[in-house]
C-alpha cells in the first residue's frame, strides 16, 4: 500500500536524480549514495520515501539490497502534466508566430 504521495516523493531534487540513476538500471544503496555527500542512511531514508509512493522496489541479493524503479506511479504526474499541454502548444505557437513576423519563415 501506499503512503506517500507520489508529488512529495518527488519534491526531492536527490529523490528525483536516484529515479533518474535507477531508469539506468538496479542499484545498491552504497551505489546511489557515491555521487552525493551524503551519509548512506541519508540515502536509505529518500529510498524509503520513494519506496511508500510505490516509485522502487527493494530486492535482498545476498547480503545487499537492491532497488529498482517502478516507474507506473509516475503516470499520475504524467496525467497531470498533460493537462498544460494545449496551454504549452499555444504558448510555442504564439512564439513562432511572432518569430515569423519579425524575421520571415524559417
């Protein structure tokens, strides 16, 4: 089940760029924890917030935890977004409009 909203899980800038190594494949905490100054606990508790909203999965492999992404829950900030699609589109359509009056086509 889940307890941590998606949103906040990623509010993070770390918690967002351990998604970001994770879309590369699986890792250790000690793995996500080398590009940052921080202690592996530290790393241990964004991993945890991550892992309540259901964005990674925790796997024993011997002695080591490994986490990967499940980038499924991600879809609710995806249909979220889409929602500024039209309002983004027009934006960029008004731009090259401009753009073309100004200097001719392209």
């Amino acid at each position: 089940m889940m307890s941590t909203d998606v949103f906040q899980a990623i509010a993070h800038p770390v918690r967002r760029q351990i998604l970001d190594a994770l879309a590369g494949g699986d890792a250790t905490v000690t793995d996500l924890a080398a590009p940052y100054e921080m202690s592996r606990p530290a790393v241990s508790q964004h991993l945890r917030v991550l892992r309540e909203a259901g964005l990674v999965h925790e796997q024993r492999r011997g002695r080591h935890r490994v986490y990967q992404i499940d980038p499924q829950p991600l879809a609710e900030v995806r249909d979220w977004l889409s929602r500024y699609d039209s309002y983004w589109q027009a934006r960029l359509d008004a731009l090259g409009r401009f753009l073309e009056d100004r200097h001719g086509p392209a």
